[in-house]
C-alpha cells in the first residue's frame, strides 16, 4: 500500500457501474460521491449490461451535472467483458460533494466536440490527432536492414506533444535525422518500459540497451476513439538474441479528454506474459521499469532549465525512499515549462524505486518480480503531461483518483 493512502479515506472518481440498461432508454442518472480532495479532470466510466456487438455507432451521448448544468461528452467503447462501457470526463467535482449525472443518448445532443482521431503510418508510427493537433505518437517500426535502422527501432516507445505540437519527449519521430553521438543516452525513448537484466532458462538478457534483443510489436492494433477518449491495443515480443519472444506483452494506452487542451492525461497497461519458462524481471532503478524521458534538448539547457522534482513528502531522498505513490519534475523546454506526473498503481508488484533525480528529466518506478511460465502479469500507469509548474495537493489529488474508485448509484433510468 503506498504511504499516507487511506483505501477508505481517499476515493476517486473512476466510476465502475454495472448498469442493467438497453438504447431504448433517453436517459441515465447516476449519483456520483463525494472525494475528500478537489479533482478535476478526471475519467469515469459505466459498464452497460448489453452486449458490446450492440448497434452504438452513431450514438451521441451527453453528461448534464444535474445541479451546474454543466454538459461534457461522453463515449461508448467495447469493453473486455463483451459489454459496452459509457465513458466521460468529471470537470471539476469538490471535497464532500456528491454529484449527480443524467446521460441523455442521442437525439439531438451535441456532437460537435472536438474528437480524438487515430492516423496510422502503416508499419512506422500510429499518430493521434485532436482538431488535427498532435497528441501522441507511437513509433512502432521495427528495422534491420542495418545497424543504425536497428538502433532507431529496437524497442517501441510513445511520444507526447505539448504547446503549438511542440515535441516534449526524446527518440527518434520518424521525422529528423537521430544522431546518437549528439544525444545523451539515446536509448532512452519517450515513455518506454523494459528491463536490463531479465532472466529466463538460466540465461540474462538485456531488454533496456537492446544489447542482441529487441522489442518488436506486430503492428496489429485495436482502436478506439471520439470525444472522450483514444485507446490503441498493440502487442510486442520481446526477443532473445535467436528472435524467439521471453515475453508477450499487451500494451494498452488510453489517452482521455482534458479541460486544457495541451494537458494529456495517459493510462498505460502492460500486460507481461511469460510465454517460455519463468521471466524474473531484475535490474536497478536506473536501468528498468516504466519510465519517461524528456526531450534531449532538457540536458542540453541551462542550469535554470534542469529538472526539478516533487515527492507527496518533503526531505525525500529518492536514491532510498522506497513504495513512493508518485513522482513528478518540471523542465523548461524553450521558452516553456512542463511538468509530468508519473503515478505507479498500488496493485503493481512492490517495493517500488523511483528514479526520480536526473537532471535531464529521465525518471520512473522500478521493482524486482519473477512471473510464472504461462502466467502473466499486469501494470497500470498513468502520466498526466501538462505545462507550468505543479503542486504536491494537485498530483496527490490526481494520484488518488488514480488509485482507488468512487461509489457510484443509478438512481434511474
């Protein structure tokens, strides 16, 4: 459990509802409880008892604070479970307050919000566009033609835009000519996850540098996107140095709607499955886990452009705090500045480490964690990317919304 997380005391708004309700009805009303902290922003979803084959394209759906007026789209999305899942964005919801939510699908209801649209290069890189802003990129090329080709697409990772498309992340884009010797630690790519030392059948393999492995993802996606929200599913092997997969992973990365526009709020699942024998997932904090790397152009900045870091307590060292429930820096990139909150999931495997103290922004949650043959082991993540500096109260608030979900009712319907 992370530190100072009370399960009972903090609540977050993302709604789980099984909802036994068709398309013959107008609307939905569910009453939403109160956090203990101010949130904004912050994703909810309602599971629909119909089958997800059901007929909702085309299906509008508008979300009315039943007490503000206040109206916000909302999405349908298959969901896993072979039901339909209503999701939407909670703008703002106040400590103590109870809020109260009618769904009204279709007739008539807006449908000129800004949407999230997938573009795909085929077999190079999966872009996603808002009002033809970009938003992320997934480079997911895979080259070995020659050794430099294989050095820019060993390992699929994930770029994020900010301000006028500003590029915030580090790699290549598929775009500009990637130099290694003119960057520092080139391996590192965006928001990427890996181990340096991951054994299997008495042997240890390099899935961090890429030394005579690789990640390679198949380039077969599931999509998913609208107003809310954009979901892409991807499978990666990651190969040993004869090309066979130690691990199959299912990267699933969800990207929601925020109030600000240059905000994104990304959620990241890995699911690892050791397909061979049992895949012990070792290494050191600077060398493993789930991590985000800044733009090279950080560690190329002046002094007052280094990276500033934030920890839920003062007088944190985080060479040996253990179990942190977030972390987050702030960098000047140009003239402006952006902030990541990284949040580790209290399900994830412990104790965790962050590496949360180089000065050129590259930082994440490393854990050690053996999964069984056959057996497959699952991580959540989530980042929210945004622009000025942040406060501990907003990342705790943000991190337990994160964490634990809110008690919702429908009421009718």
């Amino acid at each position: 459990m992370k530190p100072g997380f009370d399960k009972i005391g903090y609540v977050a708004v993302c709604i789980v509802l099984f909802v036994a309700v068709g398309y013959s009805a107008d609307t939905i009303t569910i009453r939403v409880s109160a956090p203990r902290m101010d949130v904004r922003d912050v994703p909810v979803r309602a599971d629909l008892d119909m089958p997800a084959e059901a007929s909702v394209g085309g299906k509008a759906v508008e979300l009315r604070n039943a007490v503000t007026g206040d109206t916000v789209p909302g999405q349908f999305v298959a969901g896993d479970n072979g039901k339909v899942q209503l999701w939407w964005v909670i703008t703002e919801a106040k400590a103590g307050q109870e809020s109260e939510w009618i769904a009204r699908i279709d007739p008539a209801v807006k449908k000129d919000w800004p949407v999230f649209a997938w573009k795909d290069t085929k077999g190079r890189r999966l872009d996603l566009l808002r009002q033809d802003r970009p938003v992320t990129r997934f480079m997911y090329e895979y080259d070995e033609s020659s050794d430099q080709r294989r050095f820019e697409t060993y390992k699929p990772f994930l770029h994020v835009y900010g301000i006028n498309g500003q590029r915030l992340t580090n790699g290549p884009d598929g775009e500009s000519e990637y130099i290694a010797k003119d960057i520092l630690y080139p391996h590192h790519r965006g928001i990427f996850i890996g181990w340096n030392k991951l054994a299997c059948n008495g042997k240890t393999y390099d899935l961090w540098h890429m030394k005579d492995c690789e990640q390679v993802c198949t380039g077969d996606f599931q999509l998913a996107a609208g107003p809310v929200l954009a979901r892409s599913r991807a499978v990666v092997h990651w190969r040993d140095p004869q090309d066979k997969p130690l691990v199959v992973e299912q990267r699933t990365t969800t990207v929601y709607r925020q109030e600000d526009p240059i905000s994104v709020l990304i959620d990241v699942e890995s699911s690892l499955k050791a397909v061979v024998a049992d895949v012990m997932l070792g290494g050191d904090p600077e060398h493993a886990g789930f991590q985000y790397r800044a733009h090279d152009a950080v560690a190329k900045g002046p002094d007052q452009g280094k990276a500033q870091y934030l920890f839920h307590e003062d007088g944190l060292d985080a060479h040996q705090a253990m179990d942190l429930p977030w972390a987050a820096v702030s960098y000047k990139l140009g003239m402006n500045t952006c902030s990541v909150l990284h949040m580790d999931h209290p399900d994830n495997p412990g104790p965790n480490k962050y590496s949360a103290y180089r000065d050129y922004a590259r930082f994440g949650a490393f854990f050690v964690h053996r999964i069984p043959a056959g057996q497959t082991l699952t991580l959540r993540y989530r980042l929210w990317i945004t622009h000025g500096p942040l406060t501990r109260s907003v990342c705790s608030a943000r991190d337990a919304v994160f964490d634990a979900p809110l008690k919702a009712t429908v009421t009718t319907r």
